[in-house]
C-alpha cells in the first residue's frame, strides 16, 4: 500500500467511523440499561455475535470461555500480519448511581453471594460498543486491508466466581487465539482523562487482582477469656529425649495424643503433642472457618 493508498484508506475510514458513532452510542447506552456479571454475559455475546454475523465476517465463534466471541476479518489484499483488537464485556456487582435515564436497574438474583445490584461501573459497555463499531467501519473496507483482523469480546474480565473458570486465560486455554495467531493485540480501557485524550503502554498497564486464601490455625476459646488460648497458640519448644520422656510420665496425653491434640498438629504440620505444658485438657485447636464460641 502506497502513500496515496493509504490516505485514501485513512479519509474512508474517518467518513464510515462519523456513520457509525450515533450507532456505537446507541450499543452502549442499551449495554449500559442491560449490564452482565462476569461469565454471566449471554445477551451481550448476542448482541455481539449477531451483528459480527451482519457483517459478513469471515467467522464468528462463540461460546468461548462462556460467552467470548471471536470474529475474523480476512483482508482483500495480500499480508500476513494479524491485527487483535479486544474489548471486555462484564459489568460490576455495584449499583448504578449515574442518574441517567439509560442508567441500570439490574439485580443478578442467582449470582454466587449475591443477589447484586449490576452496572457497567468499569466502562466495558463502551469498549464492547466501539469494538463494535471498529468492526463495522473495518468490514466496510476489507477489501482494502492487508492482511487479518481479529475482534475479540472477552468476558469476565472482572474474574469469574471462584468456582468458576473464565477470562482472558480460559480464552487462550480455548484456543481463542490459535489461527490466525495474532502478530500484536491492541486492548483498550476507558479513564476519566479529559475528552479527546489517548494513552498508551506496550506491556501492562493496569494492576489485576486475585485471590488469596487465608488459613488460620489457633485455639479455641471463649471470647471472655482470650488469655487462657495465646500461650497455646505458640509453637512448642523443642523437646529433648530425656525431657520428653520425663513430661510424658506425668502427662500421658504427650505419648499417647489426645484427638484435638493430633488434629492440632495434622492442621499445623509443625507442633508436636506436648503443646499442653500443663497436661490439663486443651481447648481443641480451630481453623478460621471453624465455628466460634463467642457465642456460647
Ligand atoms: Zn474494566
């Protein structure tokens, strides 16, 4: 493609982006009324596919990690590169305040530790309708274009349930980008910068967040006496032969281990069994998920 083809190709494509805007508008204002949580997003891949379909793309596959939807297209001109441009689909467990009159009033009702309130608090109503319209305004000129173009819908990007997988990994584990293998992939996120403002980073950009299970090992003990459980909650000190012997004549839990004082030391792999210096009868040792007795 010559210099002249190019800006040829460049007043087009800023003649069809102006055609559709009012239309990319219009997606993410009735994305915005019908946000979906993350590996819930059904009716937006509908939306999605059904006018990547219109569009006459070469393909368009759906169902990948849940409700990902990948469209291919392939350019009239000869060129190998492949170009991926990707929008996220999901929308957040937060209520809408926005106050507009396309504002949200969803509720997932059946979401894991929920119901939520649902909103495209993050913005991917407004990346999923440009990436719309980018497909549009690409397809209209296909002919013209060296090489592939891949449109990739991504869901959950905000993470799925825990119990589920989803996301941009479970794309890839599908082979979303296989064939064509893109050459580079161009991901976009709204910020509240001053209108008419583009930034950009090859890399990473922005932090993700991720799970991290805590487990805590300790005893149990009535919430009016928390200093009987502290000093057992430390780890034993190491116990010579001798001593040890010597502590278990008179303590007889130290040879032959009491069942809360096993299940302390299966839970804690570190203690022994001589953790009741006392040899009087211990609280039984509690996990944080364990029920308290605060209570009693
Ligand atoms: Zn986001």
């Amino acid at each position: 493609m010559d210099a002249t083809d190019a800006t040829t190709l460049y007043a087009e494509l800023d003649r069809r982006s102006a055609a559709v805007a009012e239309q990319v508008i219009a997606w993410r204002r009735h994305l915005h009324r019908h946000p979906e949580l993350s590996n819930r997003e059904g009716a937006t891949a509908e939306l999605i596919a059904g006018h990547l379909t219109s569009l006459g793309l070469d393909e368009v596959r759906t169902g990948i990690a849940g409700h990902g939807v990948v469209g291919v297209l392939r350019g009239g001109r000869p060129g190998g590169r492949v170009v991926a441009l990707r929008a996220d689909t999901d929308a957040l467990p937060v209520a809408d305040l926005c106050g507009t009159d396309f504002a949200s009033s969803a509720v997932d009702r059946d979401y894991p530790g929920g119901p939520f309130p649902v909103s495209h608090a993050c913005g991917h109503d407004g990346h999923t309708a440009m990436l719309l319209g980018a497909a549009t305004v690409l397809a209209g000129v296909r002919e013209q274009l060296p090489g592939t173009v891949l449109f990739v819908f991504q869901p959950a990007e905000e993470g799925p349930p825990v119990t589920e997988a989803g996301g941009a990994r479970q794309m890839l584990a599908e082979h979303a980008l296989d064939d064509p293998e893109p050459t580079m992939v161009f991901g976009m996120h709204l910020t509240p910068h001053p209108k008419g403002h583009v930034g950009y980073r090859a890399g990473n950009q922005y932090a993700a967040s991720c799970l991290v299970k805590i487990t805590v090992t300790g005893r149990q003990v009535h919430g009016s006496t928390p200093g009987r459980a502290s000093t057992r909650c430390r780890p034993p000190p190491r116990s010579s032969p001798a001593s040890a012997s010597s502590t278990a004549s008179s303590t007889p839990t130290t040879r032959s281990p009491s069942p809360s004082a096993t299940s302390r030391t299966s839970a804690a792999s570190t203690s022994s069994a001589s953790a009741s210096p006392s040899g009087a009868p211990s609280a039984a040792p509690s996990r944080a998920t364990w029920p308290t007795s605060s209570g009693a």
